[in-house]
C-alpha cells in the first residue's frame, strides 16, 4: 500500500514518530515552526512544507507539539492545519481534554474530523517501535489513521468518540510523575543509609513495584546521566493539567499535588531546568545534602 501523509511538529517526539514513517514507507510531509529542525528528516527522504496548511494537503495530516497554546496556534493562523485539504486531523500532543475538544470544534466547522491520540513512550521507545496510542474520536476518522498508527507504534486504545484519550493521557502521566519523584527519593534514602543505588533500583526493578519505567530510568538515575528524553518543564505541564483536571472533576489528587510542587521547584530552580525528569534526583540530594557521584 502506498501512504502518504502530512506532519506537523518535530520535536523530540515527531522526529522519531516521522522517522517510523520514512522506515516503513510512508511518504511524509513535514512542517516544522523552527524548519531546521526537519534538516535530518527531509535527508531521509521527507519532504518540506512550508506551512502547516502545505502539510495538511495530504487527506491525514498528524500533529505533536508541546502544549495547548501551541495546539491553538496550529489552527488559529492563517496558514494553519485547517487550511489544508486534509479530512482528518491527528493530534498526538499531551494537552487538556479542553484544548482537545476546542480543536475538534474548530476542525468540524471546517468539515475535518478530529483524532485526540496523545502518546505513552519517548523517543527511544518510539524507536524501538514500542510507542502506544490512547486514541478517541470519529470511528470511521480512526479507522483513516490505524494504518498510520500500526506502522508507528505498536498498540492502539481507543477510549472514547471524543476528548477522552487526552484524559487518559493525563492520568498516565500524573503517575510517572510521581513515580518519577518516588524512585529518586529512595535511591537517596538508600543512599544515605549505605546502599549503592544501582544495587536498590535492580532489587526494585526486580520485584513486584518494579516496572518498564522504574527499569529504564535506572542507567539515569545510577549514571547521573540527564539528557532529556522528557523534560522536567512538560512534566511539569502534565502534572498541571492533572491538577487542574482534578478540579475540574472534584477529584481528590494530594500525592500529584506534592509531585507538581516538586518539579516546579526542579525547573525553577535550575537543577533539572531543560533535563530529563531524572533529574528529580540531583534536586532530592540537595535538600538531603548528600553529594551523588555517577556510580558507573
Ligand atoms: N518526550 C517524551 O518523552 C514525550 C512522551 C510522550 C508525550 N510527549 C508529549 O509530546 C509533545 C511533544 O513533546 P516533545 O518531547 O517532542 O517536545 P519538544 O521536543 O520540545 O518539541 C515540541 C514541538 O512543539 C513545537 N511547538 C511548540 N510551540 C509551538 C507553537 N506555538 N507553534 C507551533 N509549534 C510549536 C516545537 O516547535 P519548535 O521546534 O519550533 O520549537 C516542537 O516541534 C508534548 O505534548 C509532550 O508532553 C512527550
């Protein structure tokens, strides 16, 4: 089957997610706020576009940028996604289930069927063909990007007919969020109780509480290495729209409360400041006054 498809945003995520596409086949066109940014992409075979509206002249066109500001401001310009020709929208951005719908709304004025399909995985596991899609919207709007969606990652969930899936996403990542904060407080704990942290975090990765996360930050957290694959500030964001979610819906979120004040502090104070989110663990042995070294 030959694919063709349009693309918009490619940051850390949406370069991987294209590159899945270009290894597969799939024809991609691509428009980048920051074009340089697409330079490696359009080597490998994708194709430029020079507006959003240019990217959405194929019949689906994807999306993933940073946040709801940035997903407004891709159909609110002139040149924007719904300019184009496309019939199908696909956002894979982690926004508030209310910049979902407002963008569904503005896509069926303009007779475009919108997808809410925010994503669980970095770039390494996008990579790794591993990336899964909380998806809601149109069936039949769905059933247009499974093809799309297969040759990327490797599981589809569909949650809903609307907003839903930004829902899910946010639950999800309130949890890594804490659990994030969680596996950095007691490496320090174990630490500071003579416990060499890559000899805790295997004994926790092999018992029941661990985890294909607890078991992927661990090189992180034992080599201090903090290169982002997710930043602390877009943790941070997500464990904003959790918080505001919980409002929202009346529901009760003290440990996700804590969590968020924790990776504020880690971005304004500068110590995990456009790092990873392991990062959280240099800021936990500040306040422990405990020097960690790399331990490999
Ligand atoms: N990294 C992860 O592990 C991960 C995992 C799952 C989900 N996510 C989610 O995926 C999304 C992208 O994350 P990322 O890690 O790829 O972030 P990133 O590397 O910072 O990329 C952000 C993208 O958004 C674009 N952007 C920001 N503001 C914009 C605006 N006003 N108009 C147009 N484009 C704008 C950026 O364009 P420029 O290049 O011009 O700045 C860039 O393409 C976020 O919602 C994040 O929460 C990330």
């Amino acid at each position: 089957m030959n694919l063709s498809i349009g693309w918009i945003g490619a940051g850390k995520m949406g370069e991987a997610m294209i590159e899945r596409l270009l290894d597969g086949g799939v024809s991609v066109s691509v428009w980048n706020r920051t074009p340089e940014k697409c330079a490696a992409l359009i080597e490998r075979g994708a194709t430029a576009a020079a507006t959003p509206a240019v990217a959405a002249a194929e019949n689906v066109v994807f999306s993933i940028v940073l946040d709801d500001s940035a997903l407004r401001d891709l159909y609110e310009r002139e040149d924007g996604v719904l300019s184009g020709s496309a019939t199908v929208w696909v956002d894979c951005s982690s926004v508030s289930p209310g910049a979902a719908k407002a963008a569904a709304e503005a896509a069926a004025a303009k007779g475009v069927k919108f997808v809410s399909a925010p994503v669980s995985g970095n770039p390494g596991v996008v990579r790794a063909g591993r990336l899964i899609f909380a998806v809601s919207g149109p069936p039949a709007a769905i059933d247009s990007a499974r093809p799309y969606f297969d040759v990327i990652g490797r599981a589809v969930h569909v949650v809903g007919d609307s907003n839903q899936a930004s829902v899910v996403k946010i639950c999800t990542n309130a949890l890594l969020g804490v659990l994030m904060e969680t596996l950095s407080e007691v490496a320090i704990l174990g630490e500071k109780s003579g416990v060499k942290r890559e000899a805790l975090l295997n004994f926790i990765n092999d018992s029941a509480v661990g985890s294909p996360f607890s078991t992927y930050k661990t090189a992180a957290l034992v080599n201090l290495d903090f290169t982002p694959t997710f930043t602390s500030e877009a943790q941070r964001k997500d464990l904003r729209l959790a918080l505001s979610l919980a409002d929202e819906a009346g529901a009760s979120m003290p440990l996700v409360f804590a969590t968020e004040k924790e990776f504020d502090r880690l971005v304004t104070s500068g110590v995990g400041a456009g790092l990873d989110i392991a990062s959280a663990i240099a800021q936990v042995a500040l306040d422990s006054e405990i020097e960690i070294t790399p331990e490999n």
